[in-house]
C-alpha cells in the first residue's frame, strides 16, 4: 500500500547523503509525493546549501566524506539555523543516537530503513512544521508562565527569568506540549504520537533522550526536576503549580 503525503504547497528538503543508491531511494520516493529535493553528496557542500538557502527538511548522514553530520547540525544551530533535522545513521548504538539528539537533531533513523518509515518521518515532521507557520486567520495562542518559566508560542521563545533558553524545534513542541496540558500525565508513546507524529514501538528512548535535554536547559537542578516531572511506571507530567495566562 503506497503511503501519500497530504498536499502541501511546495515544500524544500534538502538530502545530505553520501551514498548514491541511498541518495536516489531517499529522492525518487519524496519527490513522487511532489516535495522538491536538492541533494549534497558530502558535507561541505551540504553545509552551504542549509545555511544559503531555505528549507522545510535536512535529511542528514551521519558519516559523510569532509564534515560530518554530527558538525554540520551543531553549525546550524550554533548559527540559529532551526531547520527540523532528520538524521540517518548506520550505526546503532545509544551514544550515537543521543549524540544526534544532543547537538540539535529532531529525529533519526537507523539504516536500513524501509520506504514507508521514511515517508512517515517527513510526514510527521512537515505537518508539525506546518502547525506553527502564521496564519491571516489563525488565533494567536497565548503565552504561559510557570513560576519563572516563560513561554511564547508565536514567537516560539523560551524564557527562564530574564535569559532566553536556546531550544531545538522538538525540544520546543514537546515543552508546550507539557504546558498547554499541566499535571496531565502522558506515556513515552502518547508524547511520540503528539508531538512526533508517530508511534512506533522502540523509539521511546527518543523521548527520554528529549526531556533530559530539556530538563538541563530549563531546570535549576535536573536530578530534581520541578517542571518536568517523572511518574514512575507510566511516563511524564508537567508541574502546573504556578501558572499564570497571558503574560505579556
């Protein structure tokens, strides 16, 4: 059963991959549910694209010939370059997965992967995109407060007092995620499903690695956490003790 993407106006992804035949697979299936693909067949030159030009998707490598992917995502967000990262691995180790996570990917997958897991991916991650782009008729959301927590949603910023808190696109969305919805206890699955947009099994550690990200960037002390609260045996909560609607 061929996976269709729903219809979009022209999105860009760009596809950094050394590997020819992985390169076309990647291509051929995402520009026949008409996305535009440019591709980099190292990482140099990958690099450049992402930082001249816009895009909605990099789908990144990890092990690419002249700079690797692990360094092209770190320059990006070190340049405030939020373009949703995809990255493929080959390898198969935790570190190497959190690794990706730590320096500002919002997903990977593990080679080989299958066409339909794929589509899916960029699926889930375009229409999250989509979610948060301005709209003439949308309703501004309001921000939040928790204690000394700030959150915009339109403006997608973080406050910890008067200090802005750099956080990737994910680490964003699972935050608010947690504050539009406080002391409501959710499973590692139900967050992949809200927030990544799928749910499949084996990939819950993808949440933990997120929320520990998180805590470190929002927590005065993460071993203690008073925001992102673990319930043990089910999953996470955010703490709704201090709340306040519409801080300006």
């Amino acid at each position: 059963m061929q996976l269709v993407l729903p219809v979009f106006m022209t999105k860009n992804i760009l596809v950094i991959e050394d590997n020819a035949d992985i390169a076309r697979l990647v291509m051929v299936n995402l520009r026949s549910k008409q996305l535009h693909v440019d591709h980099a067949a190292d990482g140099s030159s990958g690099l450049d694209l992402a930082l001249t030009r816009r895009y909605q998707l990099v789908i990144l490598d990890l092990m690419l010939p002249r700079i690797d992917g692990l360094d092209i995502c770190r320059i990006l967000r070190n340049k405030k370059v939020y373009t949703p990262v995809l990255m493929l691995t080959a390898r198969t180790s935790e570190l190497d997965r959190v690794l990706g996570l730590e320096v500002g990917a919002d997903d990977y997958l593990t080679k080989p992967f299958s066409v339909p897991e794929l589509v899916a991916r960029v699926n889930a991650i375009l229409r999250r995109s989509d979610q948060y782009q301005p709209s003439s008729t949308a309703k501004a959301s309001s921000p939040l407060q928790f204690g000394a927590l700030h959150m915009d949603p339109d403006k997608r910023q973080v406050l910890l007092g008067d200090n802005p808190v750099e956080l990737t696109a994910r680490e964003f969305d699972l935050l608010w995620h947690f504050a539009s919805n406080p002391e409501r206890v959710f499973s590692r699955s139900q967050l992949l499903d809200s927030v990544w947009g799928y749910g499949h099994a084996g990939y819950e550690h993808t949440v933990n690695s997120h929320i520990n990200r998180l805590r470190a960037k929002i927590e005065a002390d993460p071993a203690k956490p008073q925001y992102v609260i673990t319930v043990w045996g089910v999953g996470y909560k955010f703490s709704g003790a201090e709340l306040w609607h519409g801080v300006a």
